[in-house]
C-alpha cells in the first residue's frame, strides 16, 4: 500500500492554500471558487493545465454572460433556461470551445436557478466568480510551473531507447530475412514519444533552455515516423521484389552488424526492384542519421556543462 502522497496531491494542496490565503488577503468575495478552480484545472503538465485553465474562464465568463442575458426575460424560468442553454451551447461550439460547455453550464444555471437577485446582480456575480477563477488558475499553473515542475525525463529518454531499438530490429527483419513488421504497434509507441516530448516543451525550454536538444530529439522522431512510412510501402510490395541490391546490402550488413543471407538472385534481377530498393535506401539513410546523430541519446534535462 502506498502511503506517501502523489505529487500531483501535493501540488494541488499547496495551489488551494495559496488561493485561499490570497482571496482572504484580497478579500474577494468567492474564496471558493479560486479553490475549486485549483483542484479541476491543475493537471500534470503544464501545458494542459494552461489548457484546463483557459476552458474554465471562457467557459465562466460565456456561462454568466448568458446568465445575466436570459435571467431578467419576462418567461418562466424553465423556459428561460431552456433557451439558454441551447443559446450558450450554440455560441460556445461556434467558436470551437466544447470544453467550455459545462463549465459555462454550470455559471449559468447557477444564476437563472440559484442566485437571489434582491442581493446580487448577475453582472456582479459573474465578475466575482471569474476574478476568483481567475486568481485559481493563475496561481494553479505558477505551481506547475514553477514550485513543482513535472518532467518526464527518464521516461522519455527510456522510451527513445526502446523505440529505436525496436525499430532497428524491425528494419532488419524486414530488410535481412523478409519479416513484416508490427507497424501498428511502432507507430503508436512513436506518437506517444512525441506526444511526451511536446507537452515537456514548456518546462524544458524554462528551465533547461537548450533548444537544440529539443530539436535534435523532434528531427529523430521525425525520421522514425519517415522509416515507419517506408516500411508500409515495402510491406505492401509482392515477396518477389522484395530482394536488396549490392550497395544496401553493405549498408545494411555494416549499420545493424548482422550476417545477411546469401543472395539468390542475379545481380541483373535486383534491377527489377527499383521501388523495393529505393524506400529499402531511404530508410537506411534515415537510420544511419538517427545513429551518427544520437549515438548517445539526448538528456533532455540533465545539468548543462559549465
């Protein structure tokens, strides 16, 4: 059983006590909303609470807007809320903003249903509501970001290595004894390397601030994803122009140090297999790039040298 918190626990503890302290300090009027906007926007990277963070404002800001609009119509209120929720929705989805919509939801029945106007005007409560939420988002990113930042770095460089080994052995086979690949799978484990590689952007370029490395981990992701789309056109080939002529079976012998086997075919016959051969060069190029290039592969957050 694991005892210790998390530290996405431990983040989000310390972005809620922060933003109540600061609402008291500033006395604003809804402390509890910089809190809860702490616990639903802050999430793992950065980059996606920013995300989150965005959502929730637009999403209070359209919600009480459209509150403060249909609150005062002279109709029932079940009617009203009726027609303000496919109004809101409506804009909402118009501007490409559906991870707004609940949120927005949720401010704008919350005026039609539950605010007592004699006390508060809606305009008045949306502005409260979205300065607090405000004040929640921004102090949930500055934890992300600053207090706590969250970086993948040897889940990252673990997957590089494993990916590229995987791919080299894939390439081998296809090239060397004519085994298909598993290409469903390696690109998969590809999109994933990249996807944790663009949401570390943000911290990366912060704190460690060598965007050349950056660069050189993109290029190599690129040139998997080049080779992956090789393979499907080789894979697609008939078995029988399916043979390596002279010159990319001595690169492949020297980049993957394995024994080919011997060659069946004329030298003349190997002409035949033009199509084979040139996405077969293509994909060798690209993998004697990835290995003069990242023979070690890039740490991405290791300490730079003075």
């Amino acid at each position: 059983m694991k005892i210790k918190p998390g530290m996405r626990t431990i983040k989000t503890a310390v972005a809620v006590g922060l933003s109540v302290g600061i609402s008291y300090a500033l006395k604003l009027e809804y402390p509890f909303y910089a809190a809860i906007a702490c616990v639903v926007v802050l999430q793992i990277y950065s980059k996606d609470t920013v995300t989150a963070g965005r959502n929730r404002l637009l999403g209070t800001l359209a919600g009480g807007l459209a509150g403060s609009l249909f609150a005062y119509m002279p109709i029932d209120k079940s009617i009203a809320s009726f027609l303000g929720i496919i109004f809101l929705f409506f804009i909402l989805s118009q501007f490409r903003l559906n991870k707004s919509m609940t949120i927005g939801g949720i401010v704008f029945m919350r005026i039609m249903v539950d605010l007592d106007y004699s006390k508060e005007v809606p305009l008045l409560f949306t502005y409260n509501r979205l300065l607090a939420t405000l004040l929640g988002v921004v102090i949930a990113v500055a934890v992300n970001l600053l207090l706590f930042p969250y970086h993948r770095t040897k889940e990252i460089d673990k997957r590089f290595i494993l990916l590229k080994a995987r791919l080299f052995d894939s390439l081998t086979d296809l090239l060397a004894y004519h085994t298909l690949a598993d290409i469903p799978a390696l690109k998969k484990d590809c999109d994933t390397l990249q996807g944790h590689l663009e949401k570390n952007t943000a911290e990366y370029k912060l704190f460690a601030r060598r965007d050349e490395q950056v660069a050189e981990m993109r290029k190599a992701v690129e040139m998997f994803q080049s080779i992956l789309r090789h393979m499907v056109m080789i894979q697609e080939l008939p078995e029988k122009c399916r043979q390596l002529d002279e010159q990319n079976s001595r690169v492949l012998s020297v980049l993957t140090a394995c024994r080919l086997p011997e060659a069946t075919g004329e030298p003349e016959e190997y002409e035949k297999n033009i199509v084979y051969n040139y996405h077969a060069s293509c994909m060798l190029d690209c993998a004697k790039e990835i290995e003069n290039a990242l023979a070690q592969p890039p740490q991405l957050w290791a300490s730079r040298a003075k």
